[in-house]
C-alpha cells in the first residue's frame, strides 16, 4: 500500500466564471494532520469541498483536474459521490446537527442511512464515536435529548462524532474550532492528535499555532493558488516564500 492515501492534480475550481482554486497538486500521506492556512478568500473552503465532492452542490460550480483517492480518480464518470464522502467525511466551521433529531440519531444517521437497522449494532456505533469524539461522558444520560441543545463546543463533537461513525478514513475539517473557547478548541485539538492513528486529517485554520501544533505538514494559500507546502516544522520557522514568511509572521493578509 502506498503511503500516499490522496494525491491531487491541477485541480481548478470555479464559481460561474470566477476561478476560485488555480490548478493545486499535493499529496497526502496516511495518518497524517494536514493543515491548509491562507488569507480570507483565498479559497480553503472551496478547495476542500472539491476533495469530498461536495463543491459541486452549489449551483454553477465547476471543477477539473483529478483528486485520487487510493488512486483512483472521485471524479472519474463512474465515481458515486455518495461513495465518495462515505471515505472522505467532513466537519464543517459552524456545528450543523439536524434539527428536531436527537444526540443518538444525529450521531447514526449514516450508518442509517446505508441499511443497518440492527440496534445493538447501531448504539455499539454511537458509543464508540461518541467516545473517540471525547463526547461520550458528557451525553451519555441524555442521548435522547436534541442534538441542538449541546453548547456549541459539543455540538462540534457531535458532528465529529457524527463523520467517525461512517468510518472514514479521510477527514476534512473547514475551521472547526474557530467557533470555540479555548478549552473546547483545546479538545477537538487533541482530538485530532488522536484520530492521526486510524485517520488522515486535513484542516483549514486561521489559527497559526494551532496549525504549528497540531499539523504534520502545512500548505499556504494565497487567491487559489498555493504558495508553499512542507512540513509544518519547516514552514513556521524556516518559510521559503517571502509571502509566507510575511502572512506567519502578521504583515500580510
Ligand atoms: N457560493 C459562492 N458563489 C460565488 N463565489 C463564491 C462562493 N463561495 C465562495 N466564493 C468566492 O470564492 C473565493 C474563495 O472562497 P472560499 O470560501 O473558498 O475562501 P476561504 O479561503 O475559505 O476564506 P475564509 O478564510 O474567509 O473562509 C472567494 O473570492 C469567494 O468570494
Ligand atoms: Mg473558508
């Protein structure tokens, strides 16, 4: 098995006729934290959303170039895109559990969704995400309550909780503490540092130490295109883009 779990080509997005991610190439290795920083705008979110297949729900989007998951192309005309977000989930910035649904549906939905109907196999599931999403001890009296009525903190490891129990074992993350305090985003952090053993993470952040943290490899964007890519080691002290070293170090962006 090659150690390369997601290799990407020139992939271009757009908006209509505006071209938002400019041809990115990069690879990812198995279990490994990826973080991917850059200036408002500059195209993380949309960037991202192409690797679940998930950029071309909005109306007029457009995409080329090859994302190779297990090297096989998610946007060869035979790939499901149901298929695909089953191995590449994705926690979004703002906590989005279903409304009106409990903790324990919210958490099973997928596995739901895909056919399993037996019980004990559906509360072994929530239990387990649950737990790894380090959200267990906190619910486990109130699984029945609304999903909704957890702090914002552990709705975000609700919807965590919510992708490990589809099993995936590529996990996107658009800014997901950037809605927490400190000790929330401390959680999901270490989280993270937890799930490099069964998954490959890659995560957009504003947050600088917390790529410097958390991050096996950093890539830098700038108005959709990448500016640099290395080990987070090397390019929070060592940049070799002048761009980087002034966005690091708070004069740019
Ligand atoms: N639905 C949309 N329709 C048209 N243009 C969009 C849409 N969503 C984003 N864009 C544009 O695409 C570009 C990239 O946006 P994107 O959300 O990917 O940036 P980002 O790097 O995630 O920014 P932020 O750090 O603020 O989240 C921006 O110029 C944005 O205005
Ligand atoms: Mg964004």
């Amino acid at each position: 098995m090659s150690d390369v779990v997601l290799k990407v080509n020139d992939l271009k997005a757009w908006f209509d006729d505006f071209n938002a991610v400019k041809g990115i190439d990069l690879e990812y290795k198995r279990n490994t934290i990826n973080a991917i920083i850059g200036p408002s705008g500059c195209g993380k979110s949309t960037y991202i959303r192409c690797l679940n297949r998930i950029h071309e729900e909005v109306a007029g989007a457009k995409i080329s170039g090859e994302v190779l998951l297990e090297g096989k192309n998610i946007y060869a005309p035979d790939a499901d895109p149901v298929e695909v977000r089953k191995h590449i989930g994705m926690v979004f910035q703002k906590p989005n559990p279903f409304p009106a649904m409990s903790i324990f549906d919210n958490v099973v939905i997928g596995p739901r969704l895909w056919g399993e109907r037996n019980k004990k196999n559906l509360e072994e599931i929530a239990y387990k995400s649950l737990q790894k999403a380090a959200l267990w001890d906190e619910v486990k009296d109130k699984l029945h309550q609304e999903g909704t009525s957890l702090s914002g903190g552990q709705q975000q490891r609700l919807c965590l909780a919510r992708t490990l129990a589809t099993n995936p074992p590529i996990i996107l993350m658009d800014e997901p503490t950037s809605a927490l305090d400190p000790i929330a985003a401390a959680k999901v952090e270490d989280l993270m540092m937890e799930l490099k053993d069964e998954y490959t993470v890659i995560v957009v952040t504003h947050n600088m130490q917390q790529a410097a943290r958390v991050a096996d490899y950093t890539s830098f964007f700038v108005l959709g295109e990448l500016i640099e890519h290395g080990l987070s080691s090397d390019i929070f002290t060592n940049p070799k883009n002048q761009k980087t070293e002034d966005y690091i170090t708070g004069r740019f962006g």
